[in-house]
C-alpha cells in the first residue's frame, strides 16, 4: 500500500513540466515587482504626506491679534460734556504670521454699555500688513457716530464715582491672507473686550507703568596713580551696572554715551552700543578711558591731594515693552559725583555711586 502511494506521488510530480515551472517563475517575479512598485509608492505618499504636513504647520496661517493700548472719554466729570461725548479708541493689529501677509479688506468697531450698543463706525480703510509687523488703529468716536443722552452721560458719571465704567469694544474684520501669489478666500473676525474707565484704570495703569532703569558706577579705579611714570597720561577704569526694575516690562536702550568731567573740563567718554535687557534683569559693562595731559597732570595732582571730584553725565534713550507693546522712546539724562581718594579709588567709605536724574 504504501509502495502504490509513493508511485502515485512520483507521478504526479511529473506532471509539473518545464513550462509550468517558468510560469511560475514568472508569476513569482511579477508578484515580487509589484510589491517592490506599491512599497516605492507607499513611501512616495508618506514623504508627500510629511512635506505638505511641515509645510501646514510652517505656512497656516494665524488670526491677527488686537491690543488695547488707550481708551479714553474726555469730559467724563462734566455734566454738560455729553453733548460733545467722544470716545478716544487707541488699539494695534498685530499680524505674528512669519511669511503670510494679511489683507484688510473692511474693519468697523463698535462701543457697547450693559450690551447696548452706543456707536459704530469704520476704523481704517482697507490696507495691506506685512508679516510680523504691528499697525497703529487710532480713531475717535464723536457725537455723529455715538448715541449719548443726559441720562446716559448721567450713569456713566455716576458708575465712576463709584469705581469704575465698563465698556465692550468689539471689532469686526473681513481679511484675506497672502501667501507669495496665492490669496485666500475672505475671513470674519470678531474681538471683543472689556475695558473700565475711571479709578480701576488708574490703579491698573500705576502698577503696569514702567520705572526707570537704575545706573550704577563700581569698581572704580585709577591705577598707578602714584606711579611717577605716569605723569603725561593715565587710565580710568570703571564698571557700569544697568538695572532694569520692571517685572512686567523688557528695555531696549538705544546707544549709551558716558562723559566724565573733571571740573569743566572733559577727561574722557564712552560709548555703549544699543542692546535689550529683560525683566528684572541687571547688565554690567566693563570700561575704562585714557587720560592725557593737559588733564591728566591736574587730574592726578588732585587725587594726591584728596580733592579729587568726577562728574559722570550719562545720556540715552529707552523703549519699554509691556505685554507685547512697545512704548515710545523717553528720553533718560543721569548724572552723578564720584570722590576719588589717595588710592584712586571711591572715597568717603563708598563702593558705588548711583546715577540720578539731572534734571532734579
């Protein structure tokens, strides 16, 4: 029996000839190529897939963001003021898209009470923002645009004493991006926010307004002051801390110039390049300036005899950044007294000298 099974299988194997083993040859490599094209092809479509996925996230596009900057109703303590009513809006468009630009193509902002509204009109006509850039939206309201009564005008005085009155500014736009060539559809947009006027207001403007930043002379020194060698020039070394106070806002300085006088006489200057300073952040330069005669010799007899005085005058110019915002350039004088000792260093047991404003 199993003799006949096994004849039985022989003869089946040679059944399989030569042709059916070269098509099934063919049909093997035909299935291989075709697996080998949809794995290209799949890879293809992920790598697609990937590069238009960066490419989204890269290029979508962001909403532009509103700012309040100043909002104001002069004559808001005067009874009769309601029949010249205006209301001062002061608001800035920020487009924080990298490469896409913003088309306005229609911007019209409303004046809402207890969800009344008390006036509408347009802020600007339509314009085009480059990316990363910040537009000013400055407008007023006025009696033609604003619908104010006695009773109103009343409330409104009233609510102020008491604290404070709240406002809604709402802000509809129609926009289009800009990408290269390629513009989008047109968008609606819609901000809105609240804003008081009165005594929270100023509360809230005296804990966000900026201080000044503070500036400090240490480690002064005057080497080889008693050095007879030394007699036709000498060096002032010095270091300036720069104190920025503010924990809500960052300092850009412009270029920072320093003078020293030796009675009306100047002895030396510096300049410091313009450069950004953070929060609550503190920033030392380390300097130093020649001293030649006829200065120095006077100068150096002074110092050997204690009586030595530096005026420092310092001159600047900062912008403050709150929230976003910056301010506009204020302009900074500061100025200070150095004694200088025997040893060519601060007198009178001090280690520093502040700088204060010169014209107090």
């Amino acid at each position: 029996m199993c003799g006949s099974n096994k004849q039985a299988s022989e003869h089946i194997k040679r059944q399989h000839t030569i042709p059916y083993y070269a098509q099934r040859v063919r049909d093997s490599c035909t299935t291989r190529v075709t697996k080998i094209l949809c794995a290209i092809f799949l890879c293809l479509i992920l790598v697609v897939g990937v590069v238009f996925f960066i490419l989204w996230l890269s290029l979508r596009p962001h909403r532009p963001r509103f700012y309040i900057v100043d909002f104001s109703i002069p004559g808001l303590n005067q009874h009769s003021e309601f029949e010249n009513a205006q209301i001062t809006l002061n608001v800035t468009a920020r487009n924080p898209n990298q490469h896409i630009g913003i088309y306005y193509i229609s911007m019209v902002g409303s004046i809402f009470y207890e969800d009344q509204n008390m006036g509408s009109s347009p802020l600007m006509d339509p314009f085009y923002q480059e990316p990363k850039t910040t537009t000013i939206v400055y407008h007023t309201f006025n009696v033609a645009t604003l619908t104010v009564n006695s009773r109103r005008w009343k409330e409104f005085m009233d609510n102020r004493q008491q604290g404070a009155v709240v406002f809604r500014i709402d802000i509809m736009a129609a926009i289009r991006f800009k990408v290269s060539t390629w513009g989008s559809q047109h968008h609606k947009m819609h901000a809105n926010c609240d804003v008081a006027v009165g005594i929270l207001v100023l509360c809230l403007w005296l804990a966000l307004r900026p201080g000044s930043p503070h500036f400090t002379i240490t480690n002064f020194s005057v080497p080889a002051v008693n050095d007879s060698n030394t007699s036709d020039h000498g060096i002032i070394q010095y270091q300036l801390d720069i104190k920025n106070p503010n924990k809500d806002s960052g300092i850009y300085y412009d270029d920072i110039s320093l003078i020293f006088y030796h009675g009306v006489n100047i002895v030396g200057n510096n300049t410091i390049p313009s450069f950004t300073e953070g929060k609550n952040r503190s920033h030392q330069v380390l300097n130093h300036f020649d001293v030649d005669n006829p200065f120095w010799a006077a100068l150096r007899s002074a110092i050997l005899n204690a009586t030595a005085e530096l005026r420092v005058d310092l001159s600047t110019k900062v912008r403050y950044k709150t929230w976003l915002i910056k301010s506009r350039h204020h302009g900074l004088h500061r100025e200070g007294y150095i004694p200088i000792g025997k040893d060519g260093k601060i007198s009178n047991n001090k280690k520093k000298v502040k700088l204060r404003d010169a014209s107090k």
